[in-house]
C-alpha cells in the first residue's frame, strides 16, 4: 500500500473499505465516521483504520460520539496541532451533526473530549465545562455502587430523538415541563456530587430517570421497567449497592436542548 492510500475496516458491521486514495473514499456502515473526519480535516498522508467496540452498535453508551472524538484527535495530532479539548469536542459534534446528519446533541462529545466528571452548561452560542471536585472515597463509594446492565437490545438513538425533537418543536407541554426538570436535576446531582452525598445522588437518579421517560414513549419498555422496579422493590435506595441503572434506550440526563445543563 502506498503511503497516500486508505483503507478501513469495521468488523461490527463486516464492512470494508477498499485501499483507495483520498478523492475516492466512500462512507460506509462502521466506517463512515472515520472516513469522514479524513476527509473533513482534509488528511491526505493515508492509512489503515480498524474500527471495533467492546459493546455493540446501538446499546445507547454514547459510542458514535466516542469515536468521533477520538478520529479527531488522532488526526490532529498526526497533523502536528495541538487543538484543545473543546475544539476536538465541537468539530467531532458538527461532523456527526453537519456532515452525517445524525439527530443528536453535543453533550456526548464534551463529556468525551473533556473525561472526568463535570458539569456542562449548554448556552445557544456557549459551552462552559466545570470540574466537579470529589473525595477519592467518593469516586471510590460511586464506583463500586454502580451496575451497568445489558438488556439483550440495541437501537438507533436518531429514532427516539427524532421522536423527542418534533414534541419538542410542537411545544408539547409534557415534554418541555420535562426537559425543565431534569435540568434541574442536573444541578442537583452537581450539588450532591459536589457535598460527597451519594445517598442524594441515587435519588437524583432516580428522580430523572421517572421524567426522563416522558419525552417519549420510546425510552423505555415493559422489560426496562419490570426490571428497574424488581430493584427498587428490593432494596436498591435502602442498602447499598447502589442499583443505579444505565440502561441502553437513554442516557439519563441526555438531550438536545441546547439550553439544558448536563451532567
């Protein structure tokens, strides 16, 4: 292979890029976000992209974005620039958004560029990021008292959003009223985090995962809410561990409000 030439691999979706030069590289399933941060950035110099997860396509755990965020700085890098963590942030999201056209907010990006816990304030023309300063035996408490679970399902999330947005467009009263209170929460898991008050954290959680439902009838089903309530019958806020659920349809406190505050 030449030094000039591409060809990328996705064994997720057994799609393969054929080694080709840069004019004539094609988006393809697995591999479309990487060959358009290629082509974006305007990378020229070639070569190979494997492109694999330890989780499948679809289960919900921002992956998309991760791998934007990633396919973006790496190519800077191999450029010789030195771009910041919110520059690598709003070029992954406007790719995905821009380029690829996928229904989504900007918030999986930041999260991902910036690591680490923080809050995120989302402004129509500004993005402020605030470190969240906790105990090392609250990181620790937190860690060991989350369970992440796989439910045997995958989705796109652009179905749900999409679902999402147009309630959002024709101001549904519901869902805005929603959007407003997991807001709020945002600041208070801010708050509880901040005060080492885990106990606070997992009635947050809870708290926002009963009103994150009412954006759409999409977010959860009878199998997600049997077994969500199989856990709080059973203890999960009166002795730990904790059983916070992350669960594949959503992430708790995502959204594409552009005014929202995430956490």
């Amino acid at each position: 292979m030449s030094n000039n030439s591409f060809q990328a691999f996705s064994p997720d979706f057994e799609s393969h890029q054929k080694i080709t030069d840069f004019n004539n590289l094609q988006l393809m399933p697995g591999t479309e976000i990487a060959i358009s941060v290629v082509k974006y950035l305007n990378y020229r110099s070639g070569g190979d992209y494997f492109i694999c997860s330890d989780v499948k396509p679809g289960s919900g755990l921002g992956g998309s974005s991760s791998l934007s965020v990633n396919c973006v700085n790496t190519i800077q890098y191999l450029k010789g620039e030195k771009w910041d963590s919110k520059k690598i942030a709003e070029t992954s999201f406007y790719i995905e958004r821009n380029i690829l056209n996928h229904e989504i907010g900007k918030q999986d990006n930041y999260i991902t560029s910036f690591g680490g816990f923080n809050l995120i304030k989302f402004n129509k023309n500004s993005t402020e990021v605030v470190p969240i300063l906790m105990s090392k035996s609250t990181l620790d408490e937190l860690e060991h008292n989350l369970i992440l679970f796989f439910l045997g399902t995958t989705r796109k999330s652009s179905d749900v959003l999409s679902h999402q947005l147009k309630s959002i467009k024709e101001n549904d009263p519901t869902i805005i009223n929603s959007l407003h209170q997991v807001q709020d929460f945002a600041i208070e898991l801010y708050e509880s985090l901040k005060n080492n008050d885990i106990a606070s954290f997992a009635n947050v959680m809870h708290k926002g995962w009963i009103t994150k439902k009412k954006f759409s009838s999409q977010v959860s089903n009878d199998k997600i809410d049997k077994i969500y309530d199989y856990g709080i019958k059973n203890g999960a806020f009166d002795n730990l561990p904790l059983f916070i659920i992350l669960i594949t349809v959503a992430e708790l406190f995502s959204s594409n409000h552009n005014e929202n505050i995430e956490l």
